[in-house]
C-alpha cells in the first residue's frame, strides 16, 4: 500500500518553482468554483508524524482564499458528555465551504483509543457515506513517511527540541503503519478513496496535494452540474397496511387517567434521576398527524422531568444557514448531554415525511435517508442514549373535528394555519410515507411505539408508560 | 427584603381559575406581539429550593407558545475550558425570542462557589447592562419561601422521596437568605430590579408570575415602539492625533527579516506550546486600514502555531441569524479554549468602525459598546486568556500603490473590490472612530498595538514580537 509513497520521489527547486504559480492559481479558481456552486468540501489531513500535515493545513490556507475555510483541529477536544461523532458532524461544511480536518475522525481510529477498530471504522465509514450522501466532496489525504525519514525526522526535531507536543500514540512507528494500512484498507470507499502522498520531499509533497485536490474540486464541479436523470418513484401499493391495523377505540376513563398519569409522572420523575446520575441519555422523538395531540403529550412528559436535565426541540423548516448543512446536522447540535433527555417535537424523520411527499427532496436523498436515520440513532444508542420514537395516530375524521375545534377556540387558534389544512389534503401520500418510515426504521435497538391517539387521555398515558420501560430496561441493563 | 413575600398570602381555587384564562390569553398575546416587533426577552428564574421554579418553568411553557422559548438549565454544564459567560451569552435570546433561564448565571453567585461574591455580582451586572444595553428585556424573579415553609416543604419533599437531587447548596436556609439578600441587592439594577414574590401558595405565585411578567412584556413593546430621538453626534476635533504621531518610515532589511522572522516563529511555537500546556490561551486581534497587510502577518502568526491549537475567525458583516442576536454573541462563541489561539481578522471592534462610520448603528449604540467591549476583554484576561489586538497603520499613499498593485495581479485580484475604493473615500471619518477607538479601549490589561505598517517586513516582526513578549510575561506571573 505505502510502497509507492516510500520511493525516494524528489523535484528540483527549479522545477517546483515553475509549477507552483500555476497549480496555486487553478487551485483557487476552483475554489472559487465551488463556492459559487455551493458544493461542500471536506479534507481529512491524516498521515505519519513529521510528514508534514501543520504543514500542508498552513499552506492550502494561504494557496486559497481562507475566508470560506474552516479549519477543523478538534483531536484533543474531547467532551466525553456527547457522542463520538457530534463534533465531527457541527464541523462539517455548508455548501461553498471547505473544512480542513487534522486527522479529523480518523485521529481515534489510528490510535486505536475507542474501543475496537472494527466498530471505529464502521463508525467512520457509516459518517463518511452519509457525507457523500448528502453532497459533500470527500477528500483524504495520508501524508507517508518511510521508516527511515520517520526515525531522521525525529532526530532532527529533537535536536532542534521541536518534538511534536501532541502525538503520543506515534512514537511507535511499526505500529502506526500496520494499524494505518488496515484502515487504510478498510475504509477506502469505492466514491472516496485514500490518497496516499510520499513526504520524503517537501516540494514533492506539496505539487502531489494540489494535483490530489484539483482533481477531485474538478470532479465535484462535474458531479454537481451532470443532472442526474432518476428513474420516477413508483410507491410500493401495500395492500395491508400497518396504520389501518391501529385499534382507535382505546380509551381511558378520566379518574383512571388522572390516577395512572400522576403515577407515571412519578415514576418517570425517579427513573429520569437515576439515569441522570449513571449518564443515561433519553432522546424522545414525537411524529403523527397534525393535531394528534404530540403538544399535550409533550407538556406531561416535560412536566415529570426536572426541568435541569431536558430540553424541546421544536423542529420547524430549516433556516436559510441550517439548509446549507447536511440535515441531520441540525440535530446532532442536540443530541442529548450526559444524562440528560431532549425531547423532538417533530424530527429528522421530517426527512422522509414532509420532505418526500411535498417534494422538496430528490427520490434518491430521501430513500438514501432511512439507512442515514437508522445508523445515526445506532450511534446515540452505542452512546448510551435511549431512543423512544412515537408515531401518534388519529383518524381523518378525528382530525377534521378537532381542526374545527381549534378554529373556534381564541387560545387555540394560532395552532392551526393553512398549513395543516393542505397537509390533510396529501393524506393518502402520507399514509404511504409513514408505512415506509415505519417499516424501514423500525429497529430492535430504536423502536416505533404507535401510539392510539384518538383518545388522549389513553394516548398520554401511553407515551408516558413507553418511556418509562424503555428506561427501566435500559437501567437495568447498566 | 423578603417581608412582604413571607407573609402568608393565599387565593382561593375560584379565584385562580376566574383569574388564569385572561391572563394566560393576555400573555400569550403579548408573547406574539413581541415575537412580531422583534424584542429579544430574557428571564431568570431563581429562588429557594423548592419554592417552584421548575413548576413556574413549565407553567410559562404551558402558557405561552413553546416555539420561541429556549429553556436554558445550565447549572451543572460546566465545561471549565471556557470562560464562565460563555454560556450564558451563547444562550442569550434572538430577536422576538424568549429564553428562560432556570437560575441562569445566579447559580454559581447564590452558592458562592466561583471566587469572591463581589466578583461574581460584578459580572453578573456587566452582563445585564450588555443585554440591556443591546435591546433585550430582562426580567428577573426570586421565587421566595419562609424558613418555616421551606422546611416544611422539605420535610414532605423527603418523605415522598421526592428531595431536589441537584440543590447542593441550598441545604442551610439561613445562609442562602443571607447570600440572596446581598446579591439581589447588589444586582437591583435600576432597568432591572429584582421581583421578589412569596410562595407559600401555588396560586397566588402563577398569579404574580403572570402579572409580571405581563407588565414587563407591555414595557417592552412600549419601549420598542419609541422613538429615541437622539441628539446629534458631535465629534470630537482632536488636534494631535495618536494616528500622526505613528513613525511610518520604520523599515526591515530582507536578511534582517528573514533571521528575525525565523527566530519569532520558533519563539512563538516554544511559547505557544508551553502556553497549551499551562491552560493559557490568546486571543489575537487583527485590525488595520483595507490593504495593510493583516493577511500577510496573520499567516506569519498562524504558520508558528501547532495547528492544532489554533484557529482563525474571519470576520465579515454578520448573517441574517447572526445579526438578530447582541452583536457579541458570534465572538463568543469563537473565544478559545483553554491552551488554544483564536485568531481575529478584524472582529468586535466593528461595532465601534466600520458600524459606526456606515452609521449601521446608532449612535447610543456604538457608543456604549466602548464599555461592553471593555467588559468582554476584561472576561477573557480573568479566565487567563492573554488578548493582544494590533491596529496595522499605513499611510493613504501606500494604501493606493497598494489597491493598485492587487487590481493588476491576477491571484490577488479577488482581495479588492469597490468596498475597499468606498471604504477610502471615508477615510476621515475612520480617523475619528479609530481614534476614539484606541483612546477608549486601550486598558492595562489589553492593551492596543499599534504596528507601523509601510514596510510589511517590520510589521511582520513586530506582531509577532508583541505576542511573543505577552505570552512571556503571562508565563512568568503563572
């Protein structure tokens, strides 16, 4: 694999010289390009200590214009209360931007510190595809030194007392590679391969990165003008269908509910404390039909947490700068602290509903997302965070009566917009978008709960019940 | 103090739900009406341990619109890499926003944990006055129970096995009478008193919480709606100008440069690694006239830092959802953590320039920011954080050679454009900001450098000679 980069590869000065001015210019060129074009671009500068990866972070900021960069160093910036990936996922580029990651996610990899590299790596690539997915250039980069430069390197530095402060795990050199070439082999994605540069020469080095990124800006620009022609979406016709099977005429009695929901309050109230302090994370997240009743649901199960440990988030159409990200970015800024619970009044699942059926995503974005959306909640569950989904179902006449009702009433009336009256036209899309949602991302370690909400009191209880197993299981576990 | 709110005022149920349906229709009209004139709201709720703040967390929740609330509990995030504020300030309200803060920045003074009491009411009421000064009303509540009640409820918390498992420091009543009483009134600022109410009964509390906060949204739309007329901005006529007095014919001979250049960056790598491992951290400020060489030096600079500890934040006129929080939100969130650099290409002083010449703001505005501003750096230098801000000074000749040398050069073309010809055009009004600006904020503790710019060679040298000396001394007082 480092064979290549090993060869003793030299450029005179003469020459480097001649062709830097050139390359510099089609460099920032295309930069510019891919401004205009809003593709996002992400570069992972991994490689041996000494090779020169400050180095090359320092000049592809002055080759380019370093105003749309953003430089990524976040190796020792751990914060152990999140997952993993939240912080590579808050630093990835809008559209237009470049992110310049040093080492980025592969630093734990390659120092083999989290757990096993098998599940590191799954991890990276899982992250990676949802990347390319979504739009984003991938570009990595492995700076290699041989042996024998590692080790005069070294020396070098350390005569000048310039050994490097922060890279532990890289005073082992045989170690380093044989870990590296297995990564290396592993996640060497067919749409994102590694390059590997040797650094045996500086000028060398530095003509090998800019051809490596010219090419591959190139190749984004191609990807993003070629119009890509899909094959027309024809929905799956189920003829038994999971949300007609829903039993609506659950109901509760009002004394039986005001018993049962104090009850489970304070259950919840307890469960949510000890979890608190054994740093088990709740993420709840509430779909349904508008009008369901999410908002009623929401304000018990808030009310029973210690307002210290949770937080809503309301999630409405994107802003102009969250849209310029990967969705689901928006909702890795939430991700739950150690501990605590975040509560999603609708969610990332608005990819695959709202977005679907009014059309404001491609076929190919939306059905690409259910994998996206279920390795994403695999990663708040390795993190210890228990996931509850509810899907909140109501009929269509349920809906219509309680449309009315919300016209009538003053409090009520700024819950109800056109908005939802045209959503209650699509019904018969929906029904097929939930049927697929739920069938797809319905998983044994995040589960939909369906909730039978045409009586609320019945449909509170439930939620509330829900995640007080799903917590009691989980603390058990631990 | 707290007299009248420990006698024992109670309302009966009646009386309550004849009351609750106004109110609550009257606040959360009012919550609209402020969402629509844009008025960023702030509340604090803090009190004794089980005097309800919870409860009145969530009852505001329940009464108003959920969607444009933040609800902020911050109390045990405490991630001592950054400076105390940056929490709150990171949380500060949008415009038309509300966010509600569960104790908020009162927790650390109440328990008396972060330094001396009048340190901590310090910043507290330099945070406040910031807010306020920038548009945001504040409200605060002290929820109040007697040392009876607050036994009481303690007693029956404890036999429900329902104690407040995160109020460490709440356990001695009398201390935190004690410490509240000083604090509230210390931080009783004349825009923003304390409101102190009783809460022996639940109903009489929601009423007064109400009623409150009824009364301060009114006074907020009424201050939005008036017009301040202002009196006209009379500039001060200096006769000698610190900006004249500048000795622009210091120069560097190109061997001299590259021996010293080469002796600082190794200087400054030494430092700054030795500065990382201490938990000492910089801030650097760039500004200068268009064209005075800020790109050139911060690439010296940034070339001698450990990538990994080091960032660069390019300032340029703020985004849409930027622009509707206080003007120093985004640099806060940019200041660094503990050990690192975070580089400023122009930055907060904006405000106070290019704000103030462009009369993008009024002059209230930018004319307290002189004192914000002061407040802000005097915040990093506490959480030892060395912040060195240089004004790069060129003559208005060399600017144009300049301006004229980049029109002519193909790669350095994308570096001027008809702003930086308006910008010129003003340049006597920048005089007079800069003047002002180097006159009022130059302080002990962040000082201004003004770096003598015609020869790009000794301007060079002498930012990084500035950084290298006030890290040196930073290191010697640690």
């Amino acid at each position: 694999m480092f064979e290549t980069a090993e060869l003793k590869e030299k450029m005179s000065k003469c020459e480097y010289e001649d062709l830097l001015p050139q390359l510099r210019m089609a460099l920032f060129n295309l930069q510019q390009k891919v401004k205009k074009a809003r593709v996002p671009v992400a570069v992972v500068i991994a490689g041996v200590s000494g090779a020169g990866r400050g180095n090359v972070f320092n000049l592809l900021n002055e080759w380019m214009d370093s105003r749309t960069i953003n430089n990524v160093s976040l190796w020792h910036l751990d914060n152990d209360k999140y997952p993993e990936y939240r912080k590579y996922w808050l630093t990835t580029p809008a559209q237009g931007e470049i992110s310049l990651y040093f080492s980025g996610w592969y630093a734990p990899v390659f120092d083999n510190t989290n757990g096993s590299l098998e599940s590191s790596v799954m991890k990276a690539v899982s992250f990676e595809k949802a990347l390319i997915a979504g739009g984003t250039k991938l570009i990595k980069l492995w700076l290699h030194l041989s042996e024998e430069d590692f080790e005069k390197n070294k020396k070098k530095r350390e005569k000048k007392n310039k050994t490097d402060p922060f890279d532990e795990g890289c005073k082992d050199y045989k170690r380093l590679k044989k870990t590296a070439s297995k990564v290396i082999r592993l996640t060497d994605l067919s749409d994102c391969r590694w390059n590997i540069i040797g650094c045996h020469d500086k000028r060398t080095r530095n003509i090998s990165v800019m051809r490596i990124l010219i090419k591959n800006l190139q190749q984004a620009l191609l990807e993003a003008e070629s119009v890509h022609k899909e094959a027309d979406y024809v929905p799956m016709k189920h003829t038994v269908r999971i949300l007609d099977s829903v039993d609506l005429t659950k109901t509760l009695e009002s004394d039986e509910y005001t018993k049962q929901l104090e009850e489970y309050q304070n259950n919840l109230y307890e469960l949510t404390i000890k979890a608190y302090k054994k740093g088990i994370s709740t993420v709840v997240v509430f779909e349904g039909w508008d009008a369901s009743g999410k908002g009623g649901a929401i304000r018990r199960l808030v009310k029973s947490v210690d307002a210290r440990i949770r937080s809503v988030m309301q999630v409405s159409a994107p802003l102009p700068y969250e849209k310029s990200h990967h969705y689901l970015w928006r909702f890795w800024n939430r991700v739950p602290a150690k501990g605590e619970m975040t509560v999603f009044d609708r969610s990332w699942y608005g990819r695959v509903l709202v977005e679907r059926v009014d059309e404001l995503t491609t076929y190919k974005d939306w059905s690409s997302a259910y994998e996206e959306i279920n390795s994403f909640e695999a990663q708040l569950c390795e993190a210890n965070i228990v996931v509850v989904k509810f899907w909140i179902h109501i009929s269509q006449e349920e809906q219509l009566k309680r449309f009315k009702e919300r016209e009538a009433l003053e409090w009520k009336n700024y819950k109800i917009t056109s908005d939802d009256w045209h959503n209650r036209e699509k019904a018969p899309r929906y029904f097929d978008a939930v049927e697929d949602m739920l069938t797809r991302t319905s998983t044994e370690i995040a589960p939909w709960t369906i909730v039978e909400g045409e009586d609320k009191y019945y449909a509170r209880v439930k939620v509330l019940k829900t995640i007080c197993n799903a917590l009691k299981n989980k603390l058990k576990e631990v």
